[in-house]
C-alpha cells in the first residue's frame, strides 16, 4: 500500500487551497505523492491549473455514482 496525500475539489474556488498544499509539499520535500479527488463543478480551466502544477487528478463522475446507488437501493 503507498502512501499519499488527498484533497478534494467540488468547485474553481478551492484551487488556492490545493496549490497552496501542493507548494508546500514540495517546500517540505515530501515523498509522497498528492492527488486531488475533482467532481463535474471543477471548470477546465482549473484542472489544466492542476496539471500544469504536476497534481494528480482523480477524476469521479458523481452525478453517476450516486444515480446508480440510488437504482441500486
């Protein structure tokens, strides 16, 4: 198992948060690698700002994993 760590965005305005962690990760030389959990409500924009910034994306479709849990209820 490999250690990592995780933020989550489910709009643009969390972008400052999650750059200001990334350069501090960074500043620290941390080992381990930094992923952020995006929704839909993340604009292009600001996931280009994440991958020019070298941050991982994990992209989930919520609006499709809770439409099946809902069918699956």
């Amino acid at each position: 198992m490999e250690n990592a760590y995780v933020s989550y965005m489910a709009n643009d305005r969390d972008i400052k948060g999650v750059l200001l962690l990334n350069y501090n990760l960074k500043k620290i030389g941390t080992k381990y690698k930094y992923y952020v959990i995006i929704i839909e409500g993340v604009s292009n924009v600001v996931r280009n700002i994440l991958k020019i910034n070298n941050i991982s994306i994990i992209d989930i479709h919520f609006r499709e994993v809770l439409l099946k849990y809902i069918n699956d209820i």
